[in-house]
C-alpha cells in the first residue's frame, strides 16, 4: 500500500473585515473610509443601481449576520452593521387565541352597553350577548383584522415579515373610554425591524391607522343609520360622543341636526365604530413609539429628525399642546396622552427610531405631498373633540325652558300671540302639565287664552323628545281689549309667569311684558330687599321722554331714601324705608296672596300724573308650624270641595291635574305631604285633620284652579287667627287667637307711631293664654284725629305681640 500524498495547508487565512470588504467589492467600488471598518464612500458596480446593488448585498450578509446600509450623500456612504436580532413572532395558535379573547372582552362591553337601556338584564344575558357579538365583536375584529392583513401584505412587497398586530382592549366599559379597545401592537420594535427604504417605512406605518380611521367611519356611519331617533329606556346616565368634522359632513345631507339627537344612545355598531376611528386617529399623531412619529421619519428622514433644534422645536410644542390639552379638558386618555408625548420627546433615547436600510431612495416631493395632505385631512376631519366620550348627568329631567323669550315688548292695544317650543332638556320622555298667569298691577283684569289649555288654564303634554317636540300656543291680551275698555292702560310693566309641572322636575319662567313707549317700573312688583322690622323695598322706573317729573308718596308708613326727581330719560333705582307697620299697614292683597304695597304716583309738571300699586314680592302669609305637622282648624271646613298642595320651595301653585288622593273627613285623619303633591277635602266638617310636611316650603289652597289662599311655612309656635293671618293686617275689631301648643304663651301689646294723641285705641287683651286654648282680644281705634292705622300680630320667641302702630298723613294731622 502506497504512502498517501500530504495536503499543502495555506498559511494565510482571510479575516471577517477582509471577508465583509470582498463581498461588498461584488457590488460596490469602494471610496475613501468615513469610519474605520465599518462605513465607506461607495459607487455600484456598472449596471446596477445604488439600491438594487444594496438588496444583492444584504442577501449575501444577512446569512452572515450583518446588515449594510446606504446613507445618502454624493456619493452615498456604506455602514455595515450586526443583523439586528429579531423578535419571536408569535405563533398562529397563541395570536389567534389572544385575538379570540379580545372579542370576547368586546362582546362584554358591548353587553355592558346595551344594559344601559335594559335595567332588568344582566351582564351574561344571552340575548345581549349575542346581540353584541353581531352587531360591535365581529365588526371590530374584522376592520382589525383587515387592517392587520393590509399591513402584512404591504410589509412581504417590500420582503419584511413583520407580522400580524396584537389588539389590547379591556372588559372595562368607563365614560371616558367606553369602547374596550385600547390599541394595536406591532410584534417588533421598529428599531430591530430593517425597512428597506423611508417610501415602504411611510406606506406600512400609514396601513393600518388608515384603515381602522376610515373603517371605524363607516361603522360609525352605520350605527347611525341604525340608531333610533327616539330614546330608549334609561336605568342610568347614558354616555354621549362628540362627533368629527368627517362625520359630521357625511352625515349632514341625510340626518343633518338628528345626529346629535343619535349621538346621545348610539347603536353598537356606532360605538365599534367611533372606538376604531379613534384608534386609528390618534396612532397617527407623531408621538414617539406611534407610527405617526415614525410616518415622520419617513417624510422628514431620521438626520433631519435627530437634529437637535428640531427635536427642541418639537419638544416646546408638545408641551404647548400639553398645557393646552390640560386647561381646556378634564378627559382622562388626552391627559395621558399629552403626558406621554412629552415624556417621550423629552426622553427620545427611549423611543428608538425606525431602522431604515437604504436611506439614499427618499420620497418624491409628489409622494411627500400626498402623505402630507393625508395626514392632515385625517388630523383635522378626524380630531375627536376635547371630549370624544362624556356622561350625560341631565338625562332625566323636565322641559328645556333656555330658548323661551325673556322680555316682550307689547303694543297695549294690541294682542300678543306667544308660542313655546317644548323640548326636553335631557334624553328621557317628558309628560306633565304646564300653567300660565299674569302677576302685576290689575292682572285680573288680562287675559290668557289658548285652544290648547283646559278650563284652568292648564296644558297638558305628554311623551315630549327631542325628535318629537310639541309647541304651545297662546294669545295675550292687555286689560284695555280684554275688558273692552279703551281708558284702562297699562302703566307698569307685567310678568307672565310659566310654571313647568314635571314630575319630580318643577321649574318656573318669568317672562317680562313692557311697554316701551310709556315710562313704566321694569317689574310688576315691588322688590323686599329687607324683610326687617322696618322693611325696605325698591324698583326700578324706566323713564322714555325728557319731562321733568317727580315721585310722591300719600302714606305716611313709607318715606324715599333716594332722589325723587326724574328729569332725563333712563333708568332710575326708586327704594323705600317703612315705618313698624310699614307692610302691615296695606289692607290689600293680590289675587296670590302677596301684600299691596303702596300707592307710588309720578307728578309731571303739566300736571299729568301716573300711579303704581303693585305688590310686594315675598310678602305672602307665613303659617308657623310646630315639629312638621299642623292641624287644620274647623273654620277650614268649606260647603264645597277644594284641594291643598304643599311645594317645598318656589311659589304658590294650584294643582295641574284633578287626579289626586280625597280624604274621608269627620274623625280623626291625617296626610303626609311630598313635595308637589296635593288632597283633595270634600265638603263637610272636617273633623280633626292633621298635616304633616316640611319646615319650609308653601301650602295652597285652590278651588278649580283658583287660590283661595295660600301661606308660606316657617318654624315656630302653632299660633292662629280666626279670620286672620299671623303677621298680616287686621281690618276687625274682634279675633279669636288660638294656642295650638302644649305651653302657656304670654301675651304683649306694642304701641308704635307719630300720633300727638296717647289714647287712640282701646284694646282687652289677656296676659296670655293657656296651652291648646282659645281667646278673644278686641281692638278698637280711639281719638278723633286722622290716622293711618296698622294692626297685625306676630309670634316670635316664645311670646304673642299684638303690634299697633298709628300714624299721621304726609301732610301732618290737624
């Protein structure tokens, strides 16, 4: 056997530089070194280009674990990097399995949705569930999906597998986001990812934002079209959207102002729909990390980027939107959105940027300007507002009085109609009652008609929506037409008063009727400004021609605290300061109880003279009430039927409805007042009646709908007057006070006034009076001089004072 041959070992062997340098000399001609081993001035070999030498290139490297980029520059420069290392895709089963989850939290939350309108359903209801899955689950994964696939495929066109997105969303259903999906995950970071070129970067990055925003679009479009214009059956606050300019254009030919009607309980679809569109809108805005920032780089190109005063100039405007963002809205996803953007501009280290192979190919300035203009359409017809999602608090309420009118001028000769546009102000269905009438000087003598009211003067509307609104019509007529009587004008100005009767929803209008052209009050009452011992009231005089005038008083209970003289036109401030006695001293009152105030004449020089007598507002009886209840006394026993009502604030009412509890009078009974509600007491005696309500508040009492009498409710001592009123004047000679308490209540009598004569009454008045007890007092003038008089009697701390005060006229007494 021969001796094998020997193998000749070559002692010299290449080295990985050597290796990298003969594999780029395939494609490129190599120029001076930019930085050692690792970047060169480079040229293609002949026949091929810069970029076609770059991918034959990478083919060779990629194996070997390097990457070669091309910067541009004339010439372009090569940099040879480490193949960086990629991310584990997630397997088919394990995503199909997350995605398969997160229709399930959708399906939830669109369970929760739909529980809104259907307080007797429960969460796992089968009929929701099944429900959301239709109509919010599968539309949501299938945009998704289809924006995932898009993306994809984009990617392979350029040879990068970048894989399918990972949607996140939670089983949350929160106002300020209640759309469950919170975004999208790409399953590699952009910096481990090579991107052939910045055109390939902006398409990929653009894919997916751009198909969830114009997908959502047109399930929000379809949700709307499947969204009923009438609401549905509330058990909570509902959650209402803002709308984009986008939508708001699309939809404005075919639904025009209803869709704000529908943005308030929005079909699933909708809700799938404005959750995608804002997905895929705010993955667009250039916050590092968000393929807007990286559609940025692919426009701008990562030298520009990095610069330092860019990346400041982009920093001071973050924080300028930020500080924006913060005072003008309380929506908790832009908070911490802003607050990321400025983090991350801040901190840019910890937002890589996207790793581009082949820098030297960029964009066209046609392709620039077409990304740009996409951008910006999306940006701006796509911003979702300050608060794209918000809690509807004033969902159940009464009518929206905003848009009624506030003043109206009236020709007195002339009727008025009025016609009332009645709208809910929240989203529920709204039925009552509404009532109307006019308070000011003679306002029994106008009239109010309508065909629409009732024999009360009452309207009754029900079932009232926002789509399905109902209006009120009446006409007006001043004293002068109404009592046909061309002598009577008005000279002050009149309130028609508009109570709304929703039920748990009570609301009153004022609304001012002027005469223009006649110097006039501005209101039809007298203001109490102080309710004191010596009372102060006030109004204002609106004063139309150059007539020097001036104001005059005739009872001596008043006296002026300002200026009476009137000389130009405008608007002149006209207070009084009473005497004790000052209001008591009216025996007037106005067809609701309130106390006249008194006669105010204005005295032109030509010898013309005008007089106002209105009422003092707020002036209305007080009924003193011991521990919530109060007993009704016998003389409240009528011949005839009649109803009490007690509110616990605003003014006296009569009932809007008929319909209401009768009481079965004789023995002993008793009623439990809520707010608003009213009985119904039958003729008869009424036996021992006892009413139990609130500390505050007003009882009325009505006669097909008239008052009859009405009180306000305050704390104190249950003290009495047969035939009167506590704290209001006494015109008789004789009343029974009844002690209504278990205490003895003594008695004292206050003498008050400007009479030169001491001797001007006579009274028999007891000491006190003895617990659940009756007594006479009698009260008779005295004197032979000219008085004006006031009586009254006030129970305060413990202790009945019968008040009387006298007084001498303006003029003196004789």
């Amino acid at each position: 056997m021969s001796e094998a041959e020997p193998i000749v070992l070559d002692h010299s062997a290449w080295t990985q530089q050597e290796l990298i340098l003969h594999i780029i000399h395939r494609y490129f001609d190599l120029g001076n070194e930019v930085m050692a081993g690792q970047a060169w001035e480079v040229r293609a070999k002949s026949g091929r280009s810069d970029s076609e030498a770059l991918i034959q290139l990478n083919k060779e490297l990629e194996p070997l674990g390097y990457l070669s980029m091309l910067d541009r520059g004339n010439p372009p420069i090569l940099s040879i990097a480490n193949y960086p290392e990629g991310q584990q895709i997630i397997a088919n089963w394990q995503l199909s399995a997350v995605w398969l989850m997160m229709a399930g939290f959708l399906t939830m939350i669109g369970s929760a949705w739909l529980m809104q309108f259907d307080s007797s359903a429960t969460a796992l209801d089968s009929n929701l569930l099944q429900e959301s899955i239709i109509y919010m689950a599968i539309p949501m994964m299938l945009v998704m999906a289809l924006a995932s696939e898009v993306r994809r495929k984009i990617a392979l066109q350029y040879g990068v597998k970048i894989g399918h997105v990972v949607p996140i969303a939670f089983p949350i259903l929160a106002v300020s986001w209640p759309f469950g999906l919170a975004g999208i995950l790409s399953q590699h970071r952009a910096d481990l990812l090579p991107i052939p070129n910045r055109r390939a970067l902006a398409i990929i990055e653009l894919a997916a934002p751009l198909i969830l925003f114009f997908g959502g679009s047109l399930l929000t479009l379809i949700g709307l079209y499947l969204t009923p214009l009438e609401p549905p059956e509330l058990s909570s606050a509902p959650i209402g959207f803002d709308n984009n300019i986008l939508i708001s254009i699309l939809t404005l030919e075919w639904m025009g102002e209803d869709l704000l009607i529908k943005l308030q309980w929005i079909h699933l679809t909708g809700l799938a729909g404005i959750g995608l569109t804002l997905i895929g809108w705010t993955l667009l805005l250039p916050i590092p990390g968000f393929p807007g920032d990286r559609l940025l780089h692919a426009l701008i190109g990562p030298a520009e980027m990095s610069d330092s005063n860019r990346q400041t100039g982009i920093f001071i405007l973050m924080l300028g939107v930020m500080v924006i963002i913060f005072a003008n809205t309380e929506y908790m996803p832009w908070l911490l959105i802003a607050a990321l953007a400025a983090m991350r501009r801040f901190s840019p280290e910890n937002s890589p940027p996207p790793l581009v192979v082949d820098e030297s190919i960029i964009p066209s300035n046609k392709e620039r300007s077409r990304f740009v203009t996409l951008l910006v359409f999306i940006l701006i017809l796509g911003f979702p507002g300050l608060s794209p999602s918000f809690a509807i608090n004033q969902w159940d309420e009464g009518l929206d009085t905003s848009e009624w009118v506030d003043e109206i001028e009236l020709n007195v000769s002339e009727p008025y109609n009025l016609t009332l546009e009645l709208t809910p102000e929240g989203i529920n269905p709204v039925s009552g009652w509404i009532q109307v009438r006019i308070e000011g000087e003679y306002s029994q003598l106008w009239d109010i008609n309508s065909s629409q009211f009732n024999e009360n003067r009452i309207y009754r509307f029900d079932q009232v929506t926002q789509n399905s609104p109902d209006m009120l019509s009446m006409t007006i007529t001043p004293l002068d037409i109404a009592q046909n009587n061309p002598t009577l004008v008005s000279d002050a100005s009149m309130w028609l008063r508009i109570l709304v009767d929703v039920e748990g929803h009570i609301e009153e209008h004022l609304t001012v009727l002027r005469n223009p052209v006649t110097t006039s009050p501005i209101d039809p009452l007298w203001l109490l400004i102080e309710d004191t011992e010596t009372p102060r009231i006030c109004m204002s005089i609106q004063k139309v021609d150059n007539r020097t005038a001036s104001l005059v008083l005739t009872n001596p209970f008043w006296e002026f605290e300002n200026d009476t003289n009137l000389t130009q036109p405008g608007l002149y401030d006209v207070c009084l300061r009473g005497y004790e006695g000052a209001l008591q001293s009216s025996q007037y009152k106005d067809e609701f109880r309130r106390v006249m105030g008194p006669a105010l004449a204005l005295d032109f020089e030509n010898g013309e003279r005008m007089t106002w007598w209105l009422p003092v507002n707020g002036t209305e009886a007080k009924l003193q009430i011991s521990d919530g209840a109060w007993q009704i006394p016998d003389w409240y026993s009528a011949n005839t039927d009649y109803t009490i009502t007690f509110g616990g604030q605003g003014i006296a009412f009569c009932p809007s409805t008929t319909i209401m509890p009768e009481m079965e009078i004789g023995d002993s009974w008793n009623w439990t007042f809520s707010d608003r509600s009213s009985i119904r007491i039958p003729a008869g005696q009424l036996g021992s009646g006892t009413l139990y309500f609130g500390s505050s508040g007003w009882l009325a009492f009505c006669k097909e709908g008239v008052m009859l009498r009405s009180y306000m409710i305050v704390e104190g001592d249950d003290v009495i007057l047969d035939g009167g009123d506590v704290g209001m004047h006494l015109a008789f000679p004789e009343y029974i006070i009844s002690n209504r308490m278990n205490k003895t209540i003594p008695i004292a009598v206050s003498w008050t006034g400007d009479s030169p004569e001491a001797d001007v009454w006579t009274v028999s008045i007891p000491d006190e009076i003895s617990p659940n007890s009756d007594l006479m007092m009698l009260l008779e003038t005295a004197g032979t001089t000219a008085l004006y008089r006031a009586v009254w009697v006030t129970v305060d701390e413990g202790e009945i004072t019968v008040n009387l005060a006298a007084r001498c006229p303006v003029d003196g007494c004789e």
